[in-house]
C-alpha cells in the first residue's frame, strides 16, 4: 500500500499554499517542492530589523521561496485581510500548510482547501500543546518528544491528529540540538502524510484531552535559576531553555549567566549546613548548593556586560568565595 500511495500522489501532486516563517519550516518548504507538488504560494511573516544597525532581514522561509522561484507574500494581518482571502480563493488550493507561521489562521482559512489546513507540530500530542514545546519538553526532563502532523481547528493545537513519529532525547542534549532533527523529522512526516490523504490512507484521530498538557511561549524569567529546586531540575531548564532565556541568576544585584553547568553525582562534595544558592569555590572550580541537598557546578559563565568565560578565569579577575550568595 505504501508504494501504491507514493504512485498516486506522484501522478498528482496536490497544489499547495505553504505558510510558515521560521529556519524550523524550511526543511518541510523543501521536502513538499522535492516530492513533486505544486507550491502556488508561500505566506510568511513581514521582514523584521535585526541587530545592531536594525537592518532588515528576511525570515528563513522566505529566502528559501524565492531561491525556488516562489512567489511570496508577507501581510501583516490575515483574518480580515480581503485582498489576501480572494487572492487564496483564486488559487483555490488543495491543502494549506502551516508550519511555524506565528499567525492565528482564521475560520474561512480553515475551510478553504478540500484537505484543510494541516499543521506540523513539534511534540507528541496532545502533550505540549503551545509555541514552545521542544523548549518545554527539554527543561522538563522528557525522555522522548516527536512532531504530528495534524488537521488544523480553531482551538490551540486541538485539531485531529493525522500521523506521528517518536525521537529520543539524549540527556546531554539541549532544545538547541533537538530543533534540526525535529524539523527534518516533521518534512518527511509531512510528505508521508500529503501521500496518505491522497491515497485514502491516511485517517484522522482525536486528541485525548485528559492528556493534554501546555507549553507556553517563554518569557525571560522562566530562566530565572531557582536554588531551591533541585540540581537535576535546573540542569534540564538550562537544556530546554539555551539559547534563549538560558539560565540566569543575580550576583551582587547584577545579572550572572550559567553559559554551561552540571549537575553533580550524590555524594561529589561532602555535605553541609549550606543554604540553596550558596557557592563553595574550590581549585578554581564553582559550586553552587540547591534544593535536596544537591549541587551544580557552573562550568562558564557571564557576568551581565562582560564576556563568557570558564568559571577558572572568572574567579581569578573577581573575588568570590565559599558562602557567598547567588540570587541577591
């Protein structure tokens, strides 16, 4: 059955109104243009400015469309946007996707295309529904996550489920890490899942609510390294959160960046009477104490205006020594 899908929907490619924006759609863009189908239309979000000189810069998605001789487009608003709704009409597409797009994709979007609009998501659902679930699946120690491939709704992430996949997370790994493969994972998924409409193979299933859970957009102080919980606990929200917000604390008022830490193994360092949050400083090593009587060593950091650097260089240009405090 599977080499009979692939043959049909090579005999007809379904045309397509992709919608997306960032480097984590790109991979899904190009798998779609190699298995043969026609991309009539790229939506992606305006050009915005970007560092110091605040120059202009595409999104990812973009360049990617206009290297393939795409035509793109870049509304601001789409809801009750006329100009953009008759211009999907004329297309008349089979399917829009939307993967990473950043939009809220309205009712009369919903019901345009035969085979809807079908989204790529980076977890298992309905586990982690929400903009950042490989952050969150990361800082929370999972064990695996996986993308679905999924028919859109008006609900957040709770349309039917068409296709999944699994991935392993290793534990050293970071959401940094897990982005690429995610993303290459989820291109294949979607081409498997284009075949299986085509071919009748393919069949929605409802999400189990009772399962749900919400991975919320990040904020700065979710980065906020709280010393009472324990040190297992921080090293995964330092994975799932690098690069951005990372792990932070205060260090004498200022803002002091964990770059890199570890937790350490039961019984590394003699207990004590320490309280969470203080530091033992040793052979130009950093130890901080945390909750349950565990310890993370803060392998690099940076202190707010200043460069990274290994804890060993830090200590010696600054003066810190066992019992001092870190979040003050």
């Amino acid at each position: 059955m599977v080499g009979l899908a692939v043959h049909v929907i090579r005999d007809k490619s379904l045309k397509i109104v992709f919608c997306g924006t960032p480097s984590f759609a790109v991979p899904t863009l190009q798998a779609v243009l190699r298995a043969g189908h026609e991309v009539a239309l790229v939506v992606t979000q305006p050009d915005r400015p970007s560092g110091r000189g605040m120059t202009l810069i595409a999104p990812p998605v973009k360049q990617t469309a206009l290297a393939a001789g795409l035509t793109v487009i870049q509304p601001e608003k789409i809801k009750r946007n006329e100009e953009f709704r008759a211009q999907l009409e004329r297309i008349a597409p089979d399917v829009i996707l939307v993967v990473a797009y950043g939009r809220i994709i309205p009712k009369w979007m919903l019901d345009l295309p035969r085979y809807g609009n079908l989204n790529l998501h980076a977890s298992l659902l309905p586990k982690y529904r929400g903009a950042a679930p490989i952050q969150w699946a990361v800082a929370n120690g999972e064990a695996k996550t996986g993308v679905t491939t999924m028919r859109l709704d008006e609900g957040l992430d709770t349309g039917d489920i068409l296709l999944q996949q699994e991935l392993t997370i290793a534990p050293d790994q970071t959401a940094e890490d897990v982005f690429p493969l995610l993303a290459a994972m989820g291109a294949a998924l979607m081409v498997e899942t284009l075949e299986g409409l085509a071919a009748g193979t393919t069949g929605p299933t409802k999400q189990d609510e009772a399962q749900a859970t919400h991975a919320p957009i990040l904020a700065r102080d979710d980065g906020r390294l709280d010393f009472n919980r324990p040190a297992m606990t921080l090293y995964n929200r330092w994975r799932g959160f690098e690069p951005w917000p990372g792990a932070w604390t205060l260090l004498n008022g200022r803002k002091f960046v964990a770059q890199r830490l570890m937790p350490l193994d039961a019984g590394s360092l003699p207990d004590g009477p320490e309280e969470p949050g203080t530091l033992r400083v040793r052979d130009g090593r950093m130890f901080v104490r945390c909750g349950e009587g565990t310890w993370l060593e803060l392998v690099e950091v940076q202190l707010e205006g200043k460069k990274r650097m290994p804890a060993a260089e830090f200590l010696r240009g600054n003066r810190l020594e066992t019992g001092d405090r870190l979040g003050e």
